[in-house]
C-alpha cells in the first residue's frame, strides 16, 4: 500500500511525511528606509517575520494585537489583512496615501512586499545615560584583572622548561592556573614578534587565573552591562586608567516578546526553545553592543577582559537560560539570588576568550541587581538623612525606603505607559516624540524632540500631557475626558484630548497612566506603612533611571505618581544603576559593597498584603487639589 498521493505534472511520488513537513511558502520583505531585505513565511505574520530576522518593529505586547504600536504600511505586493484594522498614523505623507497604514502582528505576506514602517514604530538607538545635577564620576580603581608586560627568557636545549612553566618562573608565581582557551594562544604568543633574545608579551591575570596573553601594550578594557527591560546601556571603561571610553545604549531587543515581563515570562515557559529564543536575543545585542563600543574606539573584543552585568531579577535569569515559570507566579521565587561569576564564552559573549562576567545580586521578587546598583551609586546621597526613599521608574519599578539605616525594598509592575508603550500614539524617546506639552491662550501646545513635526508621544510627554489636561480641567478627578472642549474629539465610540495634528491621547491612555502611577504610590505608601512614616517624612526622595531624569517632577506631582513635597527634597539622578555597574568593574570593593547591600534589602512582596487592593484602587484617581497647586 502506498502512502502518499502522486504529482500529476512529474509523476513523483511523495510521502506523507513530506507532505506534513513541507516547508511554507517563503516570500522576501523589502524595508527600504532601513536598507534591509528579509524573509518571511506564510505561516508568520510581518511582525513574527521581522522578529525572527532580528529587524526591529516596537510591539510592546509583543505580537498579540492589543497595543497597536508594531504599524507599518505595504506598498507593493500581496497581503493577507482580513484579520488586520487600519490604524491612524501621525504625520503620515501623502505617498502611497491609498495604502492603509496596519498593524504589523495581524499582516500576513503572500508575495514579495515593499514595506514602510511607521516613524513610531522603530526601535531607535537611545541614550545610555543621563546624569543631572553636575557630579563628576570617579571610579576607584581596584579591578578584578590586572595587566602587566612581561619578558621571558627563551627556551634552550639547555633550558626546556614548556612554556607554560617558564612564564610562571618569569612571573614568580608558579602557583597560578591558566586558562584552557589562553594556554593554546600562549606558544604562538610567546614567539610573535620576539627576538631569539628575549620573548615579551602582555599577561592578564584574575586572581590565580592566567586568563589571557596579548602583545604588549595592549589595552585593557572592562565592559559595564544595564540590561533594563525596555532598554540595555553598556559602558567601556580602561581598567588601567579609570576612564569611560565609550557608552551606547539600544531597545532591548526583547521587548519584540512583549513590553512587560509577564508578557516574556509567558513566553519562557513555553518550553526550552522558547527561553533559548530570548535569551539569544539579549546576547546578541550585548555582543552588538561590545562591537560597537570598541569599533568607536578603535579597539578589540579581544581587549574586553572583564564584564559586571545588572539587571532585574527576570533580565537576569532570562540572560542566563535560568527557569522563570517559578518567578512569574505567587510566590514570586527566584532560581538564584546570590552574585554569579561565569566565564562570557560560556554565555556566548565573544569577548576575550578567557573573560568572566560578574552578575550582580539579586534582592528578591523582580527586585534584581540594577536596584542594588541603583542603591550602591547613590549610597552617599540616602543615607546622609534619616529618610529616604529611591526609585528607579521604568516598566518594573524598583523602590527602596531607607529609614534610620534600614532598607525595605518592594518592585511595582507599572507597565510601560509611564515611557510610552501601550498608548494609542506613544513612542519612545526619538525625533519628532512629543516631550513636553502645556496650556496657551486655552488650548494645548506641545514641544517635540528634535523640534520635528509630532508623530507621537514619548514618557516624558505622556506626564506633561495629563497634567496639562487635568489642569485644565480637561480631565476630571476620576480620570474621565470632558466632551465640551474643543479639543477632545470622538474616536472609535472613545473620547480623546487631541495634542497635535494626528497625535491624541485617548480615554484608555488616561486609564493606562492611571494603572501606572497607581502601582507605583501603591508601593510608596506600603513601604512607609511597615516603618510607621508618612509621606511628608521622607526627607530625599531620589529618582534614578534615565527616564527618570527627563520627566518634570510638577507632572509627577499633579497626576499623583510622586507624594506632594517641598520641590526641594527630589533629585533626579540619571542612570544610577549604570553608575552603579561601572563602580563595580572598576573595584572590587564596590562589588563587595553590592553583596553587602543586596543582604541587607528587606525584600516586600506587595501583592500578597491584605491592603494592597484598597490602597491601589485609592490612588488610582487624580488628585482633586491641583488647583490649589495651580491657582
């Protein structure tokens, strides 16, 4: 009996099996303002096909079709968009302007397409830092690896120690290890460019481990890792001298898994593939970021011989391959808390073949090792008063409250709308992102990045914009937007407060924020509830994060994410966290220091309090006296 059903063209035969496991139809997707060319399945929609070929399209629900920020727009070829709805897009041009602008997760391809993505929809090179208020850094320098030229006398029939040996005796410690990867450079190092007198070469040590030999003179370079969930900044510092050589900071290349970490959580736990899938992710562009970094010095991977790498506790464990189905459930449990020491290669990061990476502690919950960093930088600033309180606001909001030298420590699931993600026109912080809007003449007037024609709103916007609205009384206590203002229009049955031509914010926006900020005050309040303390008692209220610096503070007040304070006790600190790492590359009494904070953080796991519910719900209004604020 056969199995199978016959070609009529050919004659051929082909198996069951075959036919089960044809491969689908594969098309090509031309992106030309991004000089890419990629293929796709017809099985996969656009948004899966550019995932899979590392092109980045924003989907902060990553994929799901619920936040509409993956737009793009076919301009030639076939397409299947029965599933899809149009989406209005800010400041589109007339080209192709009976082409409808889609959302890129509900578009399949049928044939070879031009594609155009929306100007919100690229996930742009952002900046790896921002420091405010003039503080100069200086690193202590105690690195973890030391570098020093060394000469060796030549091997001899009379003297045929192996080279090994003899490096040893040149150094005078013949107790030392070496590492495997270095031990098969050393031979060839040894006799490059050496004269038969004299054998000369650079050693890098780390502890009692050779980890690698160069030529001499070589630099010696450390890598300093902020792998945040929405962004990763990486830093190059000279381990010989203490200075920053070169910083970049890129979108977390994850976040085409979903914004949020539930959202990655969910996709991890799928099986092992999955993990793989995203842990592949991180390294790749850790290791885009190394090539980068020293491409603009003019420098080797090769030279990178140590690297600190932070990051909440899901960052961490997803960069390491570690479980997670543990972590995204009551009672929140990590698989390792305790700081890590692993060789980079065994992560697949192509840095000097014998380099270890140091992972920052954990603190508990999704409390991880960007706050510990956040806390070490800022060290002198907190524990100067008697209370204070840090928070570094991104999508997993960190807080700690430091009260007479005690640390409770409690994470806020606040979502991205805080930085612009799932609002019906936000983007992040690039050119023509509105970052600042306020009231003239009683209408509303914004201010964009790059002072470029709006299409769309960024973090610092989103802030701006509420406040503006709830002044004005645009948007009333209970977060409702009025409908007898000339600039709330009607939008798919919804209201929306118009900020510029094509860009809005709507109702759901409102509600989004609201969600937000409401997580966030939940966790202050909780945390200053356990030491007995009001909010008026908190005496430095510091803000870390790089988004962090760019909000106005007044903003934060009047929609109710910050606690009504003198203007006086805030300080916003930048990127504490990447300050924090960069410490702990260049001393290893930072990275003593770390530990020690990490163990005394109280870790608080707000959702399992009995007042939770009830002091959420309270804050997720507006505060009803921002005209006393704003008289």
């Amino acid at each position: 009996m056969q199995t199978g059903s016959k070609h009529r063209d050919r004659g051929l035969i082909l198996p069951l099996s075959a036919m089960l496991h044809a491969r689908p139809t594969t098309h090509t997707l031309r992106f030309p303002e991004l000089e890419r060319e990629i293929t796709a399945h017809d099985d996969e929609t656009i948004f899966q096909s550019a995932r899979r070929n590392c092109l980045r399209i924003v989907g902060a629900c990553g994929g799901r079709g619920t936040c509409g920020t993956c737009v793009v727009r076919v301009t030639e070829g076939r397409i299947d968009s029965s599933h899809a709805s149009a989406v209005t897009e800010p400041g589109a041009t007339p080209t192709h302007s009976k082409k409808k602008w889609l959302r890129a997760c509900q578009v399949h391809a049928r044939s070879d397409c031009t594609i155009e993505v929306a100007p919100r929809s690229l996930a742009p090179v952002v900046r790896a830092e921002a420091d405010t208020g003039g503080v100069l850094e200086v690193l202590a320098l105690d690195p973890v690896v030391i570098s020093r030229d060394l000469t060796v006398a030549p091997a001899t029939l009379a003297d045929n120690l192996c080279d090994t040996d003899r490096l040893l005796r040149a150094m005078g410690e013949p107790a030392l290890t070496v590492d495997l990867m270095a031990a098969q450079e050393l031979s060839q190092m040894l006799r490059a460019g050496s004269s038969d007198e004299r054998w000369s070469l650079r050693v890098r040590q780390r502890g009692n481990e050779l980890i690698d030999f160069a030529p001499t003179g070589s630099r010696t370079l450390g890598l300093a890792v902020d792998l945040g969930t929405t962004n990763a900044a990486a830093f190059l510092i000279d381990l010989e001298s203490g200075e920053r050589l070169a910083s970049l900071g890129i979108e977390n290349p994850q976040t085409a898994w979903g914004a949020d970490l539930i959202s990655r959580i969910n996709f991890a736990v799928r099986g092992s593939d999955a993990r793989e899938e995203l842990r592949t992710a991180a390294i790749t562009a850790l290791n885009a970021l190394a090539h980068d970094l020293c491409h603009a010095i003019g420098a080797r991977r090769a030279d990178i011989v140590d690297a600190v790498i932070c990051g909440n506790t899901a960052m961490h464990h997803l960069l390491l391959g570690l479980p997670v189905h543990q972590l995204g459930r009551a009672p929140f449990v990590a698989t390792v808390r305790a700081s890590m020491d692993l060789k980079a290669r065994d992560l697949g990061l192509h840095l000097c073949p014998g380099a270890w990476v140091h992972m920052v502690p954990n603190v508990g919950g999704f409390v991880g090792g960007d706050h510990v960093t956040a806390l070490l930088s800022t060290q002198e600033r907190w524990q100067s008063s008697r209370t204070s309180l840090v928070m570094d606001i991104g999508t997993n909001t960190e807080i700690s409250l430091i009260h007479e030298g005690q640390i409770l420590s409690a994470s806020c699931p606040s979502g991205p709308a805080l930085e612009g993600g799932h609002i019906s026109c936000g983007m992040r912080a690039a050119d023509g992102a509105i970052e600042r809007v306020s009231m003239e003449n009683g209408r509303i007037a914004v201010r964009t990045i790059g002072n470029l024609d709006p299409v769309g709103l960024c973090g610092s916007g989103v802030l701006d914009a509420l406040s503006v609205l709830r002044r004005a009384n645009i948007v009333n206590a209970r977060g409702r937007l009025a409908a007898d203002h000339p600039d709330v229009i009607e939008l798919d049955g919804k209201r929306a407060a118009v900020l510029a031509p094509g860009v809005h914010f709507s109702q759901d926006d409102v509600r989004a924020v609201q969600l937000a900020k409401a997580a966030i005050r939940t966790g202050v309040d909780m945390l200053l509830r356990d030491q007995g303390l009001h909010e008026q008692e908190i005496e430095r209220f510091i803000i870390a994060g790089a988004f962090g610096a760019y909000i106005d503070i007044a903003s934060g007040v009047d929609i109710g994410l910050f606690p009504d304070l003198p203007p006086t006790r805030f300080e916003q600190v930048g990127n504490a966290a990447g300050r924090g790492v960069r410490q702990m590359l260049a001393s290893r009494s930072a990275r003593t220091r770390a530990t020690e904070l990490a163990a005394a953080c109280q870790y608080v796991e707000l959702s399992t309090r009995s007042a939770f519910q009830k002091t959420f719900l309270q804050h997720i209004g507006f505060p009803s006296d921002i005209t006393r604020r704003h008289p």
